[in-house]
C-alpha cells in the first residue's frame, strides 16, 4: 500500500465532504418543497470519485450516470452551476434543459451524464480513442453501476478498450442492487471484476468505502493508462444508503440490511482515520465541513435566484440554431 501525504489525504477528504453534505441538502430542499425533480441519492459511495478524482489531471475526463452527481462534483464542476441546473434554471451547466440526469461541464472534464444504463463506456472510449489519437496521455474515466455490467454496451466497450488499448478506467460502483433487484438475483457470476479476464485487462475488486484501497487500485489504473498499456476494470463495493430514488422505501431490502451496511459509512471512516494517523486535528476538519456548507448554501441561493429559461431555448442547442424575430 502506498503512502499517502496529508496534503492528498485532506484534498480527499474536502472533496467527500462536499458530496456528503451536498446529497444532505438536496435531499432536504426537495424535502422541502423548494426542488421539485425527480433525485438519485449517492449517499454512501462518496469516497470513490473523492479519491479518483484526486488522483486524475484537469485534462482527464470522466462520463458518468444519473446516479453521478458526486462523480461530476469531485472531478470539479461548479457547484453553483450544478444546483442551478438540477433546478431547471438558464444559469446551469446546461441553461437548465439537461436536468438532475444529464450534468455535462466539459471545461471540468465533466463530458457528460447520461440516462442511459451502460452508456457511460462507449462514450468514454469515443474520449479515449480522441486522446491517443492526439498524442495525449490523459484519461477517461467511466463510471456505472453493478446493473449496467449485465448491458451490452459494457461488454462491447470492455471489449473494443482492450483491443485498442484505450486510456480507460472502467469504475463500477457496485451498491448491490440494481433498481430495486439484488445483485445476486440479476448477475450470474459473484464478481463484476471477473469479467475483465474474458476481455484480457486487469481487473480487480475493492473496498469502495475504503479510501487506502481505492487510492492504490486506481493510481495503479491510472499508471497503466497512461504509459499506453490499456484499460482497467475496477468493481468498487459499496452501497446506497436512500434507495434507488428519492422516495423509495427500500420494500426490497432485507430487514436490517441498510442498518448493517451503514456501519461502514465511508465518511466518518476516513474522517476518524485522519485523526488518528496525525494527518489532521478535529478543529482542521470542522473548519473544511464548515466551508463546504457555505459554499452549498450560496449554491442554493444562486440557483433559486436565478430565472428559469426563455421559451427560446427549446429551439436552441438542438440541431440548428433558429432565429427568432
């Protein structure tokens, strides 16, 4: 395992708590009536894109899917933009028209966010294929979850990524249900990592709440892209602690389950960790909690101040641009 420095530990750490307390007040603006949109809770997988996106450059690029609120976060899309977005307003990353399902902000890397189960990956090896053809060593992450690795388009792009040794890192968030159906009911092998063999990459299974872990399979991953090498297939265990949309109520789980897993919450984890190990003091982390949670509130206030778009813009951004007099 490699040593970690304070300085890239506490920049983890930022990042995650940002998502933690971002999830936190977006749940409780649609709560309260303030949002109105339909939502996809990432809470309890914060430490995957935390720590990746600590590892990645500003020229590396990530696709992610509606449940990647967090993945667009930590690779660094404004957050006022992104809540301005998410409620529909002309001041968001996409005027407003994209919604909580389609964050895109490619001057953070942010390519793009797609409904679409699977096709994450054969975006990102589009992303990919353009970077070596330039000469680039950057990176394309994509991410999806446990129920898109039964999609044709994860096979096909495991596939194609090998043969042509694209700069790919294949991030499956394995939360243990897709939609509302057990891992184990849908997914005929125990493993999502395995699958890489059959495509000749490496691949591997992780800790997804473990940062350490995550840190040194995706620096690894990393390396090996950009030396040319090819891609990687990490499957990163974790879970979902509010269901698969906001509102569920997890009728499918198993009694205690979520109660179970929670005991492994990624966050107070790391933050304890950091404690522990010197790398920071109680009043250190207070201090980055307390900041994020200004910058979320102005977030809210930028995006609700801000005016839902124009009747024109249903004609713009689509094929043409149309003129209107």
């Amino acid at each position: 395992m490699h040593e970690l420095s304070s300085e890239l530990l506490l920049t983890i750490f930022d990042k995650m708590s940002l998502l933690k307390q971002n999830d936190e007040r977006m749940r409780a603006t649609i709560s309260s009536g303030r949002l109105v949109m339909p939502y996809y809770s990432y809470r309890g997988q914060e430490a995957i894109p935390a720590t990746i996106s600590a590892l990645l450059r500003s020229d590396d690029t990530i696709c992610t899917i509606y449940r990647g609120t967090h993945d667009s976060l930590a690779k660094g899309c404004p957050l006022d933009q992104l809540w301005a977005e998410l409620g529909g307003r002309a001041t968001g990353t996409c005027k407003g028209k994209g919604g909580p399902m389609h964050i895109t902000h490619p001057a953070s890397g942010v390519m793009v966010t797609t409904g679409i189960v699977g096709s994450s990956m054969p975006i990102a090896n589009g992303l990919a294929w353009a970077a070596k053809l330039e000469g680039s060593d950057a990176v394309t992450v994509a991410y999806f979850g446990d129920g898109a690795s039964n999609i044709g388009a994860f096979h096909e792009s495991l596939n194609l990524a090998s043969l042509w040794k694209l700069p790919v890192l294949f991030v499956c968030s394995n939360n243990r249900y897709s939609e509302h159906t057990k891992f184990e009911v849908g997914t005929a092998i125990d493993s999502v990592a395995k699958r890489a063999a059959a495509y000749s990459m490496p691949g591997m299974q992780i800790d997804g709440n473990d940062v350490l872990e995550i840190h040194d399979a995706a620096s690894e991953a990393i390396a090996r892209a950009r030396a040319g090498e090819g891609p990687t297939l990490i499957e990163a265990m974790t879970f979902r602690y509010h269901g698969h949309v906001f509102g569920d109520n997890d009728a499918y789980m198993d009694e205690g389950e979520k109660a179970a897993r929670m005991q492994s919450d990624p966050y107070p984890r790391f933050r304890s960790l950091l404690i522990e190990q010197g790398h920071a003091e109680e009043a250190q982390l207070a201090e980055i909690e307390a900041a994020n949670a200004q910058r979320i509130e102005a977030a809210i206030g930028f995006a609700l101040d801000s005016p839902f778009p124009s009747a024109r813009e249903v004609a713009i951004d689509v094929y043409a641009q149309e003129v209107f007099e």
